[in-house]
C-alpha cells in the first residue's frame, strides 16, 4: 500500500497535535516541578544579597504563594489539557457544530451561535477555578479586596462587554470569510488590526472606566516631580490618575496606555501607598524607557506580522478537510467536494485558536528573552533620568508587597519570566537605601 494511503495527511496532523500536546504537558510539568523543589529548597534562608532588607517572614510568604500558585496552575494545567482534548480530538467541537446546524440551520446565525456557546461552556468550566483564585488563593495571602458580589458584577460587565464587542467583530470576520473570496485572510487581519488600533485608543476614556475609579494625582509635589521627568524624557500625557486598585487587589503597578491623544499615566491607590516619591519617579522613569526605546511600538508591529503570518495560514488550513478530520471535525459536503465557501469557518476560527497555542508555547522563550532585555534597557534609562539606588529600593518594596519569590528556579524563570529574576536585575542597579525592603515588577 502506498505511503500516502498509509497515513493520510488527517493521521499525520491528528499524531502531531497529539504528540506536540503530549510534549507541552510533559514540559510544562518538568519546568513546573523544578521551579517547585527550587523554591522549596531556599525557603529556609533569605538569599545573602537581600538579607539586610528581607526579613524571614517575608520571604517565606513569597515562597508559600509561588508554590500554592504552582499548585493551583497544575489544577489549570489538567483542566485546559482535558477541555482542549474534549473540543478536538474527543468529538466536541463537532458535536456542538452538528447540534446547531440541525436546530438553526446553516448560515451567519449559526456560526456566531457555535461561537458564543463555544465561549459561554468554557467560561462556565473555568469560573470555579477563578472564583477560587480570588477567594481562595489570594484572599489567603491577603491580597484579594473584592467581595463576591464585586467579583461577580465584574464577571457580568465583562461578558456583556466582551459579546458586545465580540459578536459584531466576529460577525464581520464571518462575513469576509464567506464573501470575499480566496484573500479573506488579508481582509479580516485588516479589520482584525484595526479594531485592535482602536481598542488601544478607547480603552483609557471608555472601558477601563467601567471596571475602576481613575481621579487626576493630588498631590502637587508629586505631579510636580513627574511632571519634570516626562518633559526631560519628551513624552506627553492626556492626564496623570490614580486607579483604585486596592479595590479589588493589594498587588501595586503603574502603566501607561493609549495612544496619539489618549495616552495617559496610571498609578495604583497602592502603588503611592508604598512608594515614596523617588521611588515613583524612578518607577515611572522605567516605563519611560520602555517608550523612549520604542518597546511597545515594536510589539505591536511583530504582533501584527505574526497575526497576519497567522490568517494566511488560517486561509489555506480552512480549505483543507483534512485540517477539520485530523482534529475531530467532521467537514461539510461543500467543503469535501472543493467548493470555495461552507458551514466550518466558525470551526476552523475555534480549531485554529485551540490549536496554535500548542505549537506556538514551544517558541514562547524566545518572546520571554525578549521581553527580559527590554526590561534591562528601561532600567538602564531609569537609572540615567531617576535615581538608581531609588529604583533598586522600589523593586524590592514591590517584590516584598506582591510576594514575588527571590529565588525562582533559573530554567523555569528563562522559559516564562518576561521580567529579569530580582537577583539578576537589582545586580545591575546601585544597591537601594538601608530602609528599603523587598519588590515585584514595575
């Protein structure tokens, strides 16, 4: 018999997505188990570089929540592992798909239903484990401010906003896919990367707004200061506000978003609450840098490349039955008989999105390095416009309020970590004042 009868391309990708599933498992696992023993193993001791500034208790807190947190990451790990499983190769997704068309019929309304019902299962599935997280885990540790009815008011603008936003986008992508011909791809990335430019845009004025209190900084001596280091980096802001984090979180940050005229600086209730004003600026200073190297610029430009590689791909995969048969799909009649359009382009959306990832995590710490120099490159620019010794002391503060262990174990912190470990970075800085304590990422 030959090859190609052997093992149809539907066998190969269905080996593939498997063994490549089977492999992300194992590794994630092995990275998750190091990190473990490498945590538990130094929680006895602070590390001698911050044993003037941390005191035990601290670091023993940091240690118990990097495990309780690995913990709960595997209960996510075995749940995502068996859903995405349960979509592909276990039928799901195929059911889902032939129970619509036999009550809809096909057409727009049905692929937009397998789409939102897709969404509202796995959303139902994860929320134990959210909810968990915050009343559980983080309410452990004390971090978590929210009560269950804030938490759940949160649950619903948020999937209100998400079907109100996402329908209609995908509706119209829907519509490319259908309308437009062998090209749909380059069409829906257009509409795919505008509507993310503009999202960028209305986020600060009009979204975040319903989830968080933003109120222009008081305090004149600090607006004062940061007004001055803006002007000396040449960056210019709508507004600088005060985001009422510790509503809903002890965790502190600080972060600018927007862009063109809506781009504003946003400092957590906590953040100021923790940090004194040399810290802030020498803070601000870093994101700072992240603007003057063009940091974000470059993202978004290597964001929009590979989501365009990506809908080319997408545009070949969805005309192939064996892409559908190889991951538990059975295709349409349309599309098996090589006509241009059928009923599968809200499946070939879902399967593409459940599938890529698989693929794609085994490159994830090159995107990891990369943002890891970034981060160098903002200290370095923190340290020429701010205080260095001020920017050391506010990163320990932060790695000491958000928990943040000082001792992850170095693969598993070069395979996920997008900051530098404490140790690596702080070496880099001048060594903070006596009175300072230890911190997470700025």
């Amino acid at each position: 018999m030959p090859a190609n009868d052997s093992f149809p391309p539907s066998l190969l990708l269905t080996l593939a997505f498997a063994t490549a599933l089977a492999l992300q498992l194992l590794l994630k696992l092995w990275l998750s188990n190091r990190q473990v023993r490498h945590v538990a193993v130094h929680r006895a001791a602070v590390p001698t570089p911050f044993a003037s500034r941390i005191s035990l208790a601290a670091h023993q807190k940091a240690a118990d929540y990097t495990l309780a947190k690995a913990k709960l990451g595997l209960l996510q790990l075995s749940l995502s592992t068996a859903m995405l499983l349960a979509w592909t190769l276990l039928g799901g997704l195929d059911a889902l798909h032939r129970l619509l068309l036999t009550e809809m019929g096909a057409g727009l309304a049905q692929q937009l239903a397998v789409l939102a019902t897709f969404a509202l299962i796995s959303g139902l599935v994860e929320l134990p484990l959210s909810y968990y997280q915050s009343f559980g885990l983080e309410q452990r540790f004390g971090f978590n401010q929210m009560t269950p009815r804030l938490w759940l008011a949160d649950l619903c603008k948020s999937t209100l906003l998400g079907a109100l936003i996402g329908l209609p986008l995908a509706a119209a992508v829907l519509w490319l896919m259908q309308a437009t011909g062998s090209l749909w791809w380059l069409w829906a990335w257009s509409l795919w990367t505008g509507f993310n430019l503009l999202l960028i845009w209305v986020f600060p004025s009009f979204i975040a707004p319903l989830f968080n209190k933003f109120e222009p900084l008081a305090d004149e001596a600090l607006k004062t200061r940061v007004t001055s280091l803006m002007q000396r980096c040449g960056f210019a802001a709508k507004g600088l506000f005060v985001m009422d984090g510790s509503r809903r979180s002890a965790h502190a940050n600080a972060y600018f978003t927007g862009f063109g005229s809506s781009k504003r600086v946003v400092f957590y209730d906590t953040l100021l609450k923790q940090l004194s004003g040399d810290e802030v600026e020498a803070v601000l200073a870093h994101e700072l840098g992240h603007f003057k190297h063009r940091h974000i610029t470059k993202r978004m430009v290597l964001m929009f490349a590979l989501s365009l590689a990506g809908f080319a791909l997408l545009g070949w995969l969805s005309q192939q039955t064996w892409f559908y048969a190889g991951l538990g799909v059975l295709p349409s009649v349309g599309l098996a008989m090589g006509l241009p359009q059928g009923d599968d382009n809200a499946v070939a959306l879902l399967l593409f999105m459940l599938v890529l990832p698989v693929f794609s995590f085994f490159v994830s710490p090159l995107a990891a390095m990369g943002s890891r120099r970034d981060e160098f490159q903002a200290d370095a620019y923190a340290m020429a416009q701010a205080d260095g010794a001020a920017l050391a002391s506010a990163l320990l503060k932060l790695y000491e309020d958000n928990a943040s262990t000082l001792t992850p174990d170095p693969v598993f912190a070069k395979f996920y970590y997008s900051h530098p470990p404490a140790l690596e970075r702080l070496a880099r800085m001048p060594a903070p004042t006596p009175t300072a304590s230890a911190g997470a990422h700025a």
